[in-house]
C-alpha cells in the first residue's frame, strides 16, 4: 500500500484556532504554486501505482473552476491502483456545481468536509464563515454525486455539551459515512492563543468524548481510530495507511513523505518552494525508530497492531518486549484476536501510553 498527499495551501480566511500551512488565496501565487507543484511531481512520482490520494491544506476548494481543472489535470499523472480512494478536502462555503463536475471527471472518489461545528458561536469563535444552511445544502448537494463523504468536527470550544449533542445529531441527520471528531487544540502563534483563550475542564472534555463515541456506536459508526469515525466500508484508507505507518508521497508546501525508511519533509518557505527548491530535512528511520513508530500510530487504531504482521515485518517477538509486558501488567494495553490494542479506558489518555513507549528498548 502506498498513498499519495499533495498540500494546497492556499485559504480565503484563516481560521482562529489553525496552526496549518497555508496562505491567504493569491491567485498569481496560486499559479505559480502549480507550476512548482507540477515540476515537483515529475522529478521525484517513480511512477508507480499509487493506492490513495489525499489533496489537502489548506483549503483545496478555494481554488477557483479553472485552477482545480489544472491542479487535477497535474495529478491525473499519478498511476492509480484498482479500488483506489481519492480524496479531496473542501470547505463548505467554497464548492459549487461546477467544482463537484470537475472532481467526478477526474475520478475523486471521496470529498472530506471543514465543518468543525454547524452552531452559530463555535463558528464565530473558531473562525469559519458558514452558517447551518449552507452546510446541510452543499452536503446535499454534494451527495448526489458522491456517497464517501467525510465532515471534520471540533468538540470543547465551550463548555456546553448541548453544543456538541447538537452537533452530532445535525451530523447524523446528514446521512453521511464517516466523521473525525477532534478536541480543540489551542495552538501557540492563533488567534486564540493570542487572546488568550482557556481550555475548557478535562472532566467536560472527557465527558464530550464519551457522548461522541456512545451517540455515533449507536447509530452504527465504528469507531475505528482515536478521532474517526465510519460505517463499515468507509474508513479511510490513505489515513490507515498513516497509522499502519506504510509508504506515501508528499508533494507540495510543508508536505511529510515516508519512502525508503526516510521522513523527507518539504520546506514550508513558500519563496524557496517556488524556487523548486523543496527539501527541507530528510531523516533515515533506524529498525527501533521504525517499531516506535508501528507502536504508536497502530495504537492510535481501536483494532490495535496485528502481532503477527509486526512480528514478520521485523523478525522479532513483539510480545517479548518488555515495555510491552508492562504496560500488559499495568492494564494500559490489551491483547484481542492477536491484536495488541490500547485498553478503552484510556484511548483518551492515550498519551501517558505513548510517552512510555518513546525511548524504551523494542
Ligand atoms: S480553512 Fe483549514 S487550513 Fe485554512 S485557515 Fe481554516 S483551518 Fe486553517
């Protein structure tokens, strides 16, 4: 399995709490932008069949009719495997009908929302410009041509979770397949930071969490990694690609690859990226490196880590080490079905879990 992410980061507005790389939409940097992203891919695509493609940012939907037409006529060189997943991430008050024909032609095949909140003052506070009617019209628009459709959600802007159970039914009202739901990080160099917004109380955030993963199990969602939900079918595979800590490309400003047991991470110097000039580090991952990382993106997953898998892929015992024994002993870990899985009462918590693992002999 091998992904591909392809970093837009041009927005219209920039949002309060976002800590992203991206720019405000110039459309004489956009088209510049594209040129580079256009000569990037063709020095370093090998071209070889590619399973997923996400187009994120940024805001990809900010582009206008003419400049997504080029941006995926670029990317329509990537080789695309069978059942592949090609994703494209829009925000709700920048698609349109003629947007959506341009993503079909191309053959995108799942379009993933900037929701973050359908409530009137979490929108004010966070920063976006949609209201309620523009989320649920575009989504139904939207759904007319697509049925893999993801919306991302903010919970713990406030202390009120009423906010959150309303958002969370407007969202199953939607009738869409899949939905990550994030607790609001407060992010050094936002606005909020800046006006020096508190967090809310990890009880209330807890308590968020728990109504989240309760409301979406019963209504048919599996919750299949910390922050995601999906009826079955619909998990998204170029983000399981991540935590199974597979192979990808990342192509654009600021964008992440993972090739060859080396994390080559792209400049986020937009003059220097325009320049072609787009490494900014490239670090070969040691054998330890590589299990640390198994361990803590595939027990980011409810289902855990195949034992087996791990075991062949390193020649190893994954049982047998010791930081995996205690934290077995201390509860923190479980072991269902030859998965080793984080144990639920501290998914939550899951850091305390991670903190023990980096640094430890595996
Ligand atoms: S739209 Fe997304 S990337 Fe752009 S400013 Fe808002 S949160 Fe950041």
């Amino acid at each position: 399995m091998i992904g591909v992410y392809i970093h837009i980061p041009f927005c219209k507005k920039i949002c309060n709490y976002c800590d992203f790389c991206k720019i405000l939409y110039d459309s004489d940097y956009v088209s510049k932008y594209l040129d580079s992203l256009e000569k990037e891919i063709n020095e370093r695509y090998n071209g070889e069949k590619i399973d997923t493609i996400y187009i994120g940012g940024g805001t990809p939907s900010s582009l206008d009719s003419f400049e997504l037409d080029r941006l995926l006529s670029i990317v329509s060189k990537i080789n695309l495997a069978d059942n592949y997943e090609y994703t494209i991430e829009c925000n709700i008050e920048s698609i349109d009908i003629d947007k959506i024909n341009i993503f079909k032609s191309y053959g995108i095949n799942r379009i993933s929302f900037g929701v973050e909140s359908f409530d009137k003052n979490i929108c004010k506070i966070l920063g976006r410009c949609h209201d309620e009617d523009m989320v649920f019209d575009n989504i139904y628009l939207t759904k007319k041509y697509f049925d893999n459709i993801s919306i991302d959600l903010i919970y713990g802007v406030t202390e009120d979770i009423n906010v959150v159970k309303s958002d969370i039914s407007k969202f199953l009202e939607l009738g869409i397949p899949h939905v990550s739901c994030y607790s609001l990080i407060i992010e050094e160099n936002t606005k909020l930071y800046i006006d020096k917004r508190d967090y809310i109380s990890q009880d209330i955030d807890k308590e968020m969490y728990d109504y989240i993963a309760d409301t979406l199990k019963k209504n048919g969602y599996i919750h299949y990694e910390i922050s995601n939900y999906a009826k079955d079918g619909y998990q998204s595979k170029h983000n399981m690609n991540y935590w199974l800590n597979g192979r990808y490309y990342g192509f654009g400003l600021g964008a992440v690859s993972y090739l060859d047991n080396t994390r080559i991470s792209n400049t986020k110097n937009m003059s220097k990226y325009l320049k072609n000039e787009y490494l900014d580090k490239s670090e070969y991952e040691d054998v330890q490196i590589r299990k640390e990382n198994d361990l803590i993106l595939g027990l980011r997953m409810i289902n855990g880590i195949n034992i087996d898998a791990f075991n062949q892929k390193y020649n190893d015992n994954l049982l047998e080490k010791e930081i995996v024994k205690s934290l077995l002993n201390e509860g923190y870990l479980e072991i269902s079905n030859n998965y080793l899985k984080c144990n639920k009462e501290f998914i939550y918590l899951q850091n305390i879990i991670l903190e023990k693992i980096i640094g430890s002999q595996l």
